[in-house]
C-alpha cells in the first residue's frame, strides 16, 4: 500500500512518534509510507528526506514554539498544495485539528480513497482543555477544540482510539464499532538496551547509594502538584531520595517541593542522556489525577517506564489500572498525596518486589506493547477499510450509527 501518515505536530513531538513508529513497521513490511509533521522552526518551505524507509515530510509554520500545534492556516494551504499532485491508496490522520483534517479531507474526496481517523486526547470541552490555567484561553479554544475534534468522527472510514475512554466517545458520536480499532501506544525497542543502573548513574553524576525516583515527561500543572506533594512526604521516610525529572516539563517542579535541592529537573536533553537518566532509576511515578483529560488519552511515558524494566507506581486512572489488573509491572494508588506516597514508600522497601515487576514491565514492553504487533492490528484494520470502501462505493460515505444504536 502507499500510505499517508499525517500529524499536526511537531517532528519529534507528541503524536508524531505514533506515526513514526508505525511508519517504520510498515515500510519494513514493504509498503511505501510517507510521515507529514510540522516542522520545530520553519516558516517557508517544505522539506523532504528520507527517514528509516519513510518519506518525511516536514512543513512550515508561522507561530512560534508550543503554539505551531495545528491550528496555522499557512501551514494548512502548504500542505495542500504539496499533496495535490500527490498518490495514496489510505490516509491515516492522527486527531482532527485543521493542518490535519482539511488536507486529509480533500485529499480523500480528489483521490476517492479511504480515511482512517486516530484519535490520541481528549483535548475538547471537558478535557485537556479545562486544564488550560488562563481562564480566556480556555474559553476561546473550548468551542473550537471540541468542534474539530468530535465533528468529523463519522466522515472517517476507519477509526483508532487509544483508549477505551476516546473509544467509547467516538461510539457515541455514531462511529460503527466494526470500523474501529483501540490501539494504545507502543514501546520503542531502541530504549530496552538501556544501561545498567550503576553506569547510568556514573554517566547521569547521581549518588549511587540515592534512591531514585524518575518522572519523565510534560505534566498537567494539578499532577505536578500531586507529584511534589507525595514526593515531601516520601523524602521523610527516606532521606536518600532524589526525584528525577527527566526531558522537557512546563512546571517547575522544585519550586512546588519542600525539598527543592532532591529535585533534579534536566529540561529538554538528548535522547541518549535521558535513556541514561531513565537507566539511573529505581522505579518510575505516574501521578495521574483522575480527570476526563488523564482518562482521554494514553499515557506513553508508562511505555518507556516498561521498556527501561522499572515498576511504576501510578494512580487507578484510565486504562492505567485494567493494565496493572493484567500485567505485574508496578501498583496502583489513588490520586492523593499520601496514599501515593505510602505505596512508593512500600515498594521502595521490597527490593525483590521491584526486581520481579521490572522483569514483567520489560517483557510486556518487548510482547504485549512492541511496536510489531501493534503494527499488525492496524495494518488489518487498513486492509479492512480498504476492502469496506472498495465494496460501499468510493464516494459514499460510511454508515453512522442512529442515536438509538449510540446510546
């Protein structure tokens, strides 16, 4: 197949490692496969190159920073006018914001070809943006977000939902659950040959008598909260813990601690240093408040958490605690302070605990969340598209569910 794999984020960034990922798996089955994602600087200019058996393409953006996230009209008409003179069999656009679903719907309609449509977060009203501390901004992009991202759900021919949380939203928009797929994210297999602890310390300049505890990623300003909070309390009972927060993170951790000199935050660092950061630890948090923004979405770090054969101790949010029911990688706390505290404190204590979860968290990385097998879920799921649309008529759109059968 000639497949389109298209992201409203940044290369590097986000829902563009879904893309890459199963990009990658793909052009090793033998498919041609081209990655679109919005480039971190430019502003004029597309950029082509090859990437691991992909075409990558990167197009340009006129705002700045955290804001080139989807919403620039420039960046829209470039990739438009990129793909007009360009031939797909399927499309796969990750989320539905306008750099997205405009180039993908045009295309779809000129190529008469089908549309698989991924939803990754609940970014509309009642998620990721109630999040949003500035009250003015939050208003403005509540109506807008949630229009673009439940509007076009039913135009899509196939669906994946990377939790049960956005799978059963999009059942009740009316998506037919046979075009569906729920797929979480994959473990990348280039972070399971980490280093041994003891040399990921010497590289990374930690104590090697702390005990270490890793958080790796961004994080919403309440978790963060959460976070420092059980930390203080964890920091009473052991007086060797550090926590370690590894790679780009808006909040400043330290600032919200009492014990701002056990806080190591690295900011955005290289991708062999933060491996070596994460090699460093003893076990990972996942600090999830339990709101529809922590339900609607996957959170990926946790893969990285397996890949690095660490225990997790997280909060029951989300796909989180049916994982944990099935698979021994770490314990599940509510989303308060000191219950969260208490199970770390547990944990920490019970070396031979650890060791056992770390071996299962790596085993489920390698098996249950490789990257391959995920691969081979949404592989059959194009086919299934492909072989729906031929059948239906290439310009009829997909049957949508009556609100009875939704409800």
């Amino acid at each position: 197949m000639k497949i389109l794999h298209m992201v409203f984020s940044q290369t590097g960034k986000g829902s563009y490692w879904r893309a890459y990922h199963f990009g990658r798996e793909l052009a090793g089955r033998g498919h041609d496969v081209t990655l679109m994602s919005t480039s971190p600087a430019r502003r004029t200019g597309v950029r082509v190159r090859a990437l691991n058996g992909m075409t990558h393409v990167e197009t340009p953006d006129l705002f700045r920073g955290s804001l080139r996230s989807g919403w620039d009209p420039w960046n829209t008409l470039c990739r438009i006018f990129w793909l007009r003179r360009r031939t797909f069999d399927l499309i796969y656009a990750i989320e539905a914001r306008p750099t997205v679903i405009y180039p993908a719907l045009l295309l779809r309609r000129s190529l008469n070809i089908p549309l698989v449509l991924g939803w990754s977060d609940w970014f509309g009203r009642g998620g990721s943006v109630e999040e949003r501390p500035n009250p003015f901004v939050r208003g403005l992009l509540r109506g807008i977000e949630t229009f673009h991202e439940e509007h076009f759900r039913t135009m899509a021919d196939g669906t994946t939902a990377i939790c049960t949380t956005l799978r059963d939203k999009a059942l009740a928009l009316g998506v037919p659950a046979e075009t569906m797929r729920l797929i979480p994210d994959g473990c990348d297999p280039d972070m399971q040959g980490s280093p041994a602890a003891a040399q990921a310390r010497a590289n990374s300049g930690l104590p090697a008598d702390a005990f270490v505890i890793g958080y790796v990623g961004t994080i919403f300003h309440g978790d963060a909260k959460l976070m420092a909070a059980a930390f203080d309390l964890v920091k009473a009972e052991i007086p060797s813990a550090l926590l370690l927060v590894a790679g780009y993170c808006p909040v400043d951790i330290p600032r919200l601690s009492r014990h701002p000199e056990a806080v190591i935050q690295t900011g955005q660092i290289p991708q062999d240093r933060l491996v070596s950061c994460l090699a460093s630890c003893d076990l990972f948090w996942l600090p999830l408040c339990d709101t529809n923004a922590n339900r609607g979405r996957w959170p990926h770090k946790l893969n990285d958490y397996m890949s690095m054969g660490r225990p997790t101790v997280a909060t029951a949010v989300g796909d989180v605690k049916a994982l944990f029911a099935e698979e021994e990688i770490g314990v599940l706390s509510s989303d308060q302070a000191r219950p969260f505290a208490e199970r770390t404190i547990e944990l920490a204590r019970d070396c031979g605990r650890r060791e056992r979860m770390g071996v299962n968290a790596r085993r489920a990385a390698r098996d249950r969340f490789s990257w391959a097998r995920l691969t081979d879920e949404l592989e059959t799921l194009y086919l299934d598209t492909i072989a729906r649309f031929a059948k239906r008529g290439s310009n009829a759109r997909p049957p949508r569910r009556s609100q009875e059968e939704a409800a």
